[in-house]
C-alpha cells in the first residue's frame, strides 16, 4: 500500500512539474507547494523502501535507486533538461517497481 501512496505522491508532483513547464499553470505565488510536494515525496519512497525490505516486497530494488536520483534533482535547477531527465529516470523506476509487482 505504500508503495501505491509513494508512488500516486510522485506522479501529482511529476505532473506539477509538467504542467508548469509548459506554462499551463504559473506557482510563483505558491512556489512552496512543489518544494512541499518534493519533501513528501521523498519520504514517502524512503518509507516504501524501507517497508519494501522489511517485507521482502518485489518493488524494493526498482525503487532504491529513486532515492539516490532524489538527493541529486535539488541541485540540478529546475526547467533544464537535467532536471526533467533526472525525473524521468525516477518514473522509469516507479513503472518497473509497478511491473514487478504483477
């Protein structure tokens, strides 16, 4: 079920992210949701990690390397193509750790 939470958490922020790239939605007034939404985002895959090694749940290899990739987005600076690849690359680890699960 964590793994659901952490996993449904990354995608409200992912799509965020999109949309204000493409300049749909404008949060300088509320920059803060992103950065909010990122911090729980975070914690909710370390949980899941976490719970996933405990249980000996399939996803946990799939979804160790998103924290790695979580420590380095902070400093890659947003709406670059660096940052945009570095979150691509954690939704390619939240679909494996989905397929793995089937």
């Amino acid at each position: 079920m964590i793994f659901y939470a952490a996993t449904a958490l990354f995608l409200a922020n992912f799509a965020l992210g999109v949309v204000v790239q493409l300049g749909v939605v404008d949060t300088k007034p509320f920059r803060w949701l992103h950065h909010a939404l990122f911090f729980a985002v975070f914690a909710s895959a370390a949980l899941a990690v976490g719970v996933g090694f405990l249980q000996g749940a399939p996803y946990r290899w799939a979804l160790l390397p998103v924290l790695a990739l979580y420590l380095v987005l902070p400093r890659v600076r947003a709406g670059t193509a660096g940052h945009a690849v570095l979150a691509s690359l954690a939704m390619i680890f939240y679909a494996t750790g989905l397929v793995s699960l089937l």
